[in-house]
C-alpha cells in the first residue's frame, strides 16, 4: 500500500505546534505516513536569541526562518524554546511544499488565506484531503463561509476542521488538553446513487457548507491503495498522549466556534482590562456563547449541531481557554489598561503574531449589518464598537442586561 505524505502550510504559533504533532505521529505510524512531514514557511530573517546553543549552531547575525528550523529544529520567532522533531522539515516554497501531499492541514492566520489557496492551485493532488486549523470566517460579497468551505471551493478537495482549546504554548509544552475534529468525508465504501464505483468523481451534498455555498461538491477519489481517511486515520495523525482528540460530523460548528469565540474572547480582555472581575466576565461569556450558537443556527441551518457549542472542546472549552489566556484576551486587556486600541497592541506586544479576533469582528459585523441582523447579536456589535472606538466600556452593563433578555 501507499503512505500519505502529510504536509502542514503555516509555521506560526499553532502552525508550529501541529507540525510538531504530526511529525511526532508521522514517525510512530510509518505504517500509514511518509516520516517526513514537510511544513511551508513564510519566509523571513530572524535574530538569533542570545542563547549559546543556538548561537553555536546558528551564528550571531539574522538567519533565514527555514534555516533555523531545519538546523536548530526550533522555530526561534514563532515557537522559541521548544524542540521541534528532526522529520518536521521547513521548505520556504509553498507549491514544492504541496506537491504530491495526500494530506494538507492548512493553519495559517485567516488574514493569509485566500492569497495562499491561489497559488497552491493546481500545484495539489486532485484526490488529496485537507484539514483546516485555521479560527476564522471569510466574509465577501454579501456571504459568510467557512475556511474549510473556502478550501473546498478554491481547491476543489474535501477539507475537514480542527478546533479547540487549544493555546499553543500550553500544547506545544505537551500540557494535556483536548481538541474537536470535524469529519464528514465520504465513506470508504462509497457508492453512487446509480452503483457506479469510486472511480468516478464522488458528488457529496455538502452538508456543512453555510446557506450561501453550492451544495455539492465533485471530489476524487483517493486511490485504493492508500489507508483510508476517515475519523481513525484521523485520531492517529492528530492524537498525542497529551492531545486527545475527538472526531465528530459537525465541520461548520468545530470551524465557527473557532472564529466566533474570539470576538467573545476580546470583550472578555476589555472586561479584565476594565478590573470589573469574574461576575461580568461571566455573563459576558454566557451572551457571547449564545451569540456563537445564534450565528451558527442562522448562517448553517442543515448542517451545525448546538452541542458542538455547549459540549466539545471546540466550543465551550475553547471559549473558557481564550477568555482567560489567549492573544486576543491579554492584547484586549492591555488595550484598555493602557489607553490604545487593540490593534496597536497587537503590533507593539505580538512579536509578528496575528490576532484573529479584530478581523473577524469587523467581518462579522459588516456581514450582519448586511443582512440586517445586527440587533441579534449585541455582543458582537459592542466588541465591533470599542475596536472602532464607537463606544466606550460604560455601555456594556447596558448592554448585558438588553443582551439577556435579547435571548
Ligand atoms: P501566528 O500568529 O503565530 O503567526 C503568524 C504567522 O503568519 C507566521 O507563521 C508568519 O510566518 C505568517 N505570515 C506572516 N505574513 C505572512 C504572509 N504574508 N503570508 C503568509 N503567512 C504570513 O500564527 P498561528 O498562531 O500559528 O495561527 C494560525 C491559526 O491557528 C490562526 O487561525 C489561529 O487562530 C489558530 N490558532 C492559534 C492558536 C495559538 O495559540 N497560537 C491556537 C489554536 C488555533
Ligand atoms: P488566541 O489566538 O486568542 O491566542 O487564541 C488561541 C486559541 O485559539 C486557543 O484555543
């Protein structure tokens, strides 16, 4: 039988970390998987820390990001002081990257997204599968999709997504925690409807795909002799001793409960920043978790499961990690302790990292105004309005008490 040559395209925090993760698994099954994983990095020269280890294999002087990751086996920006596996190895060219990959798990920030499906292009395998790791939405045009959607669309391959709580530092330090997979792939024994064979192209109803998005979806086959993708592979590729993982069906809420809890996460950090303490956070987490199931209900009606919100990691304990530790919480928080917008915050305290919760905020925001639902989510509107500095923390006990009774 054939292996799958996995690949994973991004090399930031959580880039960095799945990578590790695979490489990890991709060594232990060698069975299933090509050792090597290859991981597609964004280019760049990084100092070296003055660390004498790194320093001997290294030098002093800036080094391209690659090179310090396929000699020190560290990714010294994004991901410092973790070792990285020696088979997890850094290729700045994303089309080589790709090439002849069975598997793609894409985890980049959403901002890179659509520039990076154009030039993977039929650069791909037809018949290769896709996991997003990507916590966002894409709003353009008047519609709301999903990155795994977007990926199905651009490539024309099925893509499934991973999500949970999931704070890369914590995982990377192999700190145990879960994470939600969502899977609907077509089945091994897949049949058409007339009993023609997998040799054909297989048209699936995509149920996942939000109401703006064509139902269905022409995908190939992947051939015969590789191991079949479905939620076992899964669990062997992504699960660790200290990352347990969980496959369910839902794609669009493992993928929505990414994006939408880091607009809840945000007004969390403006909270804390404010010192009003766990009771407002508390209700701000309730409304915003409404909001979250509210959105999902609305937007993906055939397809998103409310339990993925109140029951899986990629719901609620996603919500519960980020409102107390992640990037969009702290930089949140700064913000209001120091007087400045978040955005500032994001470029003077990340490091080259990228928030997530700004963007998708303004995108949500823009997409409900449009279809004139804004009064639905108050959350979401007043989190929109302090980024803009459209209004200020004052209206936010307001808010919580028209937000629970909205509800
Ligand atoms: P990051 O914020 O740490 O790093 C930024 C990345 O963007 C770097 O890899 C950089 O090389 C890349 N980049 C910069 N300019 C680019 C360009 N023009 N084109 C392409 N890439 C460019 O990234 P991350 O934390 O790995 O985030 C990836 C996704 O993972 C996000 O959607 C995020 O929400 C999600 N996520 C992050 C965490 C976490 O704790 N960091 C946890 C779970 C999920
Ligand atoms: P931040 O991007 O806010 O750090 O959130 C990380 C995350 O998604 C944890 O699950």
């Amino acid at each position: 039988t054939q292996k799958h040559k996995v690949v994973v395209i991004g090399s930031g925090n959580w880039g960095s970390t799945i990578g590790k993760i695979l490489a990890e698994n991709t060594r232990e099954h060698t069975d299933m998987f090509e050792e090597d994983v290859s991981m597609w990095v964004f280019e760049e020269d990084v100092d070296v820390p003055d660390d004498g280890t790194l320093r001997d294999q290294l030098g002093d002087k800036p080094v391209k990001l690659t090179h310090a990751i396929n000699t020190a086996h560290q990714n010294i920006k994004y991901l410092p002081g973790i070792k990285l596996p020696d088979n997890l190895v850094a290729n700045p060219d994303l089309q080589d990257t790709v090439r002849g990959a069975t598997i793609l798990v894409f985890n980049l920030p959403h901002q890179f997204m659509s520039k990076t499906l154009e030039q993977i292009k039929g650069h791909h395998l037809p018949y290769a599968r896709a996991i997003s790791c990507v916590k966002g939405v894409d709003i353009s045009e008047g519609t709301v999709k999903l990155y795994s959607e977007l990926i199905m669309e651009k490539l024309g391959i099925y893509c499934g997504s991973l999500s949970g709580a999931n704070i890369a530092s914590e995982v990377a330090a192999e700190y145990l925690c879960e994470t939600t997979i969502g899977y609907d792939g077509p089945p091994m024994d897949y049949k058409e409807p007339d009993g023609s064979s997998r040799d054909n192209l297989i048209k699936v109803d995509k149920q996942h795909q939000s109401k703006s998005s064509p139902s269905q979806l022409s995908l190939h086959p992947v051939p015969q002799n590789y191991p079949h993708v479905d939620s076992a592979l899964l669990e062997k590729l992504f699960g660790r001793p200290y990352f347990s993982v969980r496959v369910v069906r839902d794609v669009s809420g493992v993928a929505l409960g990414g994006a939408l809890k880091n607009i809840v996460a945000l007004a969390a950090g403006f909270v804390a920043g404010k010192g009003w303490g766990e009771n407002t956070k508390a209700a701000v987490i309730r409304i915003g978790i409404l909001e979250m199931v509210r959105f999902g209900c609305l937007w993906f009606p055939q397809s998103v499961d409310e339990r993925t919100f109140t029951k899986e990691s990629a719901g609620i304990a996603d919500v519960i990690a980020s409102t107390s530790a992640g990037r969009n919480f702290h930089s949140a928080c700064h913000a209001v302790e120091q007087g400045v917008t978040v955005d500032e915050i994001e470029k003077k305290e990340l490091g080259g990292q990228k928030l997530q919760g700004t963007s998708t905020t303004r995108a949500v925001y823009e997409f409900l105004d449009k279809q004139g639902q804004l009064e639905k989510f108050p959350l979401f509107m007043f989190v929109h309005d302090i980024l803009g500095e459209r209004t200020t923390m004052d209206a936010l006990p307001g808010l919580l008490i028209k937000g629970s009774k909205v509800m």
